[in-house]
C-alpha cells in the first residue's frame, strides 16, 4: 500500500470548509512529503492551479492526474485530448504521468465520445505517456456499466470510516481477481473526521462522529492514524 497525497486545495478552495492552502502552508506540506519519501499526488486538469503548484517543488514525484470530456461539441477529441495530456505534463514537470483517470464516470458510461477517449488512454498507454489509464468513482452501481466498455488499470473510490461503501472484502477481490489496482481517496472525509466537534449534520452523523472521538482518546490514537490504518486494514483482507 502506498500512501498518495490528495492535492485539490492546493488549486482552489475545496474541502468541508472549502478553504484553498496558501503558498506558505504548501510549502510546509511539501517539505513534510519530501521528508517521509512520499511520491505518489493526486491531482486534476479541474483542480486551478494544482498541477503547477506540485511541478515547482523539487521532489520526486508520481502523478496521477484526472481529465473531464469538453461539455461543448469540438472538432477533434483527440486534439483537445494530448494537448491537455502535454499541458499537464508541462505543468507537472514530468515526462510521463504514473496514471491518468476519467474523473467523471458518466464520460466512460454515458458520453458519445466514450469509445474514443478509451481509444486514447490505451493509445497514450502504449505511447508511453501513462503508466496506468483509470477512472474515479463515486458509486459502485457504476463498475459494471464501466467494465461493460473498458477494462481500466485503476479505479479510484471513496473510503472512510463513515463512508465502506466500497470497502468489503468480495468487491475487492472481484478487482484484484481482473488485475484492476484500486485507489482509496477521501479518507479523513474532507477534513470532517480532523475536526475537533461537530455542529452540523444528523443526529446519526454526530453520534458517529462522538462514537469516532471517544474510540481515539480511549486508544490514544490519532485522528488521522486511525483513518489511514482504518483504509490499511481493509487492504489487507
């Protein structure tokens, strides 16, 4: 398992407080990262200024990045396709993306260019370009309609403490049995399972949360330990 650095608020304001990271506090994060040899970022055509903001650091990095179809008709797909592909690339100062993933499903379900943007990411793939060609998820009802059509090397879901939609051991092993790597994100829920109390939400929400906070202080265990053990332990079932 290896642990990979979600970077939307790097670029713009994201998140349950929807806050953007200054410079100042990225450069922090990044020294940490550097610290704790960690080189896999997540990130996105989508996320403002992301994709620069991780090429100006000198570490070694492995990107995965995520690319939408256009909502408007365009003459060529596969025009617009490399040249998001080389600005990326550009942007990231790398020569090769470790993985890159339709970050809305619908584009591989539903879109009428679907067939050609697989065209593409095994074409990129066999160009060398990627190392892994994916798709980000957020409902499991999708993995069939997408399997359907295309067999990608990543599938990237949610999975938290509050969120096991997608972490039981059968789903799993349906993945790992067709060779597809899985990529967990969400894990602290946008911030919400770092915070110190919760005003908002549900009844059942809060009595989670409470339920969350009481088992921490009783372990003595972090916060954000015990999300990120919480996603370890259900990889290795």
């Amino acid at each position: 398992m290896q642990l990979m650095v979600g970077t939307a608020q790097f670029g713009l304001k994201y998140g349950l407080n929807k806050n953007k990271i200054n410079f100042k506090e990225t450069k922090k994060i990044l020294k940490i990262i550097k610290k704790n040899k960690i080189k896999y970022f997540d990130t996105a055509i989508g996320y403002g200024a992301s994709q620069s903001v991780i090429g100006n650091f000198d570490i070694k990095k492995s990107i995965v990045t995520k690319i939408s179809l256009p909502k408007k008709n365009i003459k060529s797909i596969e025009s617009w396709f490399y040249k998001n592909i080389n600005s990326s690339l550009k942007k990231l100062k790398i020569k090769k993306l470790h993985g890159l993933l339709v970050h809305n499903s619908s584009d591989i379900i539903k879109s009428k260019n679907k067939f050609e943007l697989i065209r593409l990411l095994k074409e990129a793939k066999k160009k060398n370009i990627i190392s892994n060609h994916g798709v980000s998820i957020y409902d499991k009802i999708e993995v069939n309609k997408i399997l359907k059509v295309f067999k990608p090397d990543i599938l990237q879901f949610p999975g938290n403490i509050f969120d096991q939609r997608f972490l039981n051991n059968k789903f799993h092993k349906k993945l790992r049995k067709i060779n597809i790597k899985m990529a967990v994100r969400s894990c602290f829920l946008q911030g919400l399972l770092l915070k110190k109390s919760l005003n908002k939400g549900s009844i059942k929400t809060k009595k989670k949360f409470d339920n969350f906070l009481e088992w921490c202080e009783k372990k003595k265990i972090t916060k954000i330990k015990t999300s990120i053990q919480f996603i370890k332990a259900f990889r290795r079932k």
